[in-house]
C-alpha cells in the first residue's frame, strides 16, 4: 500500500540540566517553567494539525513535552526507546564545560566518524544511528498515511533529520541544513513510499522552528 506520512519533529522542552550546563544522554532531568511553556506554545502552534499518534522517547523530559502539547486531545501516544538520546556513559550528568576541550568530545562534535565512545562508554554514532532510524521505521510500518508528532532529543533529531536529507552518520555535522536544534522547536518532514517500493523518501520541509516560541 502507497505511504504518505509527514512527521512533525520535536525537541523536548528545556530542562534543569540543560539550565545548568550538564550532559544529559539518558540521564534525564525535569522540565523547568520555560520548557513546560515552550511545549505548551507548541501544541497551541499544532492544535489545528490532524495527528494520527504520538511517539516520545521513553524519557520523562521527552513524554511530559509531548503530554503537554497533545494537552486534552485524543492522539493515542505511544513511546520507543529507540528515540532516546545519544547514551553518552560516564559523561552523562556531567558538566559540559569539564570536558569540552577533551579530545574524545571534539571528536564527538566535530569527527563524528572516528567517535568511538572509548573513554565514556557511551554510544558511538553508528549505533545511534542504527537504532534511531529502526525506530522511525517500525513507526512507518504500522502508518499509511497522516500527520505524526515525534518528541526526541537534540542528538537523535539532529542525526535523523541528516540522515533523512541524505548524510551518512559519518558526515551529518558537516549538513548545512540542519544545525543544533533548540528546544521544543518543530521541524517537518514527508515520507512517500510508493506500492511498488519497499523503501521510501523523506523529503525535508522546516528544520529547527522556533517562530512559535
């Protein structure tokens, strides 16, 4: 059966440790007043878009964004851990500043080919990647066709909405059209498939909008 889908990409509110300079990964942290405001925003700015589901990660700071922009709406929701953050180990809950100018962390911003995770035991890119795409995948296999809302987080989103606009993971940072995403910003993307294929295109709309906010 043909495929249209459009995906309305969703970066978690912002949170304590976001306000305090700490890498989050899977560790997680409570929504603070201005992420619980930017999600709500959000849902008012998408009240009138037709959503078929939800998918969050199964973090909280990513489930409570997507509560508060479904709101009273009757949206089943649903959540995939394959939409985490990027699992960064022992760098998680640490602050960022601490670490920055290591050379494991330059190459995780800035080399993400040679990114092996060695030091932190974390998730090098190629698995995020791996996983994240599986995750956009089984949600394409259940869909036909309708507007879908996914909440996730700056890594995974990031590298998705790269991967979907043609990069590899190993050059995604070198994409010009996707930046680091901010908080509760929106970016959209359509997915078509026709009957005959068995894999489709993403076609990429709006990265990063923040004009709701």
């Amino acid at each position: 059966m043909k495929k249209q889908l459009t995906f309305y990409l969703v970066r978690h509110g912002r949170t304590v440790w976001n306000e305090q300079g700490l890498l989050q990964g899977q560790g997680d942290s409570p929504l603070i007043a201005e992420g619980i405001e930017g999600a709500m925003k959000t849902g008012e700015h998408l009240a009138n878009v037709p959503f078929i589901a939800a998918y969050s990660s199964v973090l909280k700071r990513a489930m409570d964004t997507t509560q508060y922009i479904i709101g009273e709406r009757n949206i089943p929701f649903f959540q995939h851990k394959g939409l985490n953050e990027h699992f960064f180990g022992s760098w998680e809950g640490v602050l960022v500043d601490s670490i920055r100018q290591s050379e494991e962390f330059q190459q995780m911003t800035k080399d993400p080919a040679n990114y092996q995770a060695k030091s932190n035991g974390g998730e090098t890119f190629a698995e995020l990647a791996e996983r994240a795409m599986q995750a956009v995948y089984d949600i394409i296999n259940v869909h036909n066709e309708g507007n879908i809302l996914l909440v996730s987080h700056g890594h995974t989103l990031r590298l998705l909405l790269t991967l979907f606009d043609g990069s590899t993971w190993q050059n995604h940072r070198e994409n010009p059209r996707v930046i680091r995403l901010d908080n509760t910003s929106i970016s959209i993307v359509h997915y078509e498939q026709a009957e005959n294929e068995n894999v489709g295109r993403f076609v990429l709309e709006t990265v990063n909008s923040t004009a709701h906010l």
